[in-house]
C-alpha cells in the first residue's frame, strides 16, 4: 500500500464515517489534490485488493461504513450497476450483430 492509498484510508476513516458522513469523489479529490479519475482508480484499487472497507453510493460519495446497513447498502448499489453494465454489454452486442447481419444482406443483394 502505497503513502496516497494510506492517506485516502486515514480521511475516510478519519472524518466520512457513516453515510451520513460521506464525501463526494469530486471534493475529496479537491482535498487531497490529486485527479479525480487518479483518486477513483485508487479507491477501486484499495477495495478490490480487501485493504479497506470503503463504500461509496452514486448520491452520498464515498465513506467508511459504521453499519451492516451501510455495507449492504453499498454492496447492492455495486451489484445494480453491475446489472446495468451487463445489459448494456447484451444490447451493443446484439447491435453489432444485426449492422453485421445488414451488411451481409447488403452484399448479398448487390452480387
């Protein structure tokens, strides 16, 4: 773990516990002055590497939870998303398909 991972866990520990608590990624980022998109890589990275219990919400930010509540509250927001992502991926997928079956048809015709 590296000095800025320790810092952002220290802030969040520190000072956005509890949702109620939280901070949103744009002002933390500010706070710490580092990119915005650098602090969410980070955070992404403390989480999946089980260093810190860090939630975050899409309304309240980030922050380190004081609740079974909290946690699962976080926990079915990730898993929303993640269902969201999924039927994007099947939606442009199936796009793809139909522009290549079009073409097909299209060279087809012309033959």
């Amino acid at each position: 773990m590296n000095e800025l991972e320790l810092k952002i866990i220290n802030e969040l520990k520190s000072y956005h516990k509890g949702k109620a608590n939280a901070i949103h990624y744009r002002e933390l980022a500010f706070h710490l002055d580092i990119e915005e998109r650098h602090l969410r890589n980070l955070v992404s990275e403390i989480i999946k590497s089980g260093q810190a219990c860090i939630c975050s919400t899409s309304s309240d930010g980030y922050f380190y939870p004081v609740s079974q509540d909290e946690f699962e509250h976080a926990q079915s927001e990730d898993i929303s998303r993640i269902k969201e992502l999924v039927k994007k991926h099947k939606g442009r997928r199936l796009a793809w398909l139909k522009s290549k079956e079009k073409i097909e048809v299209k060279q087809l015709v012309m033959l």
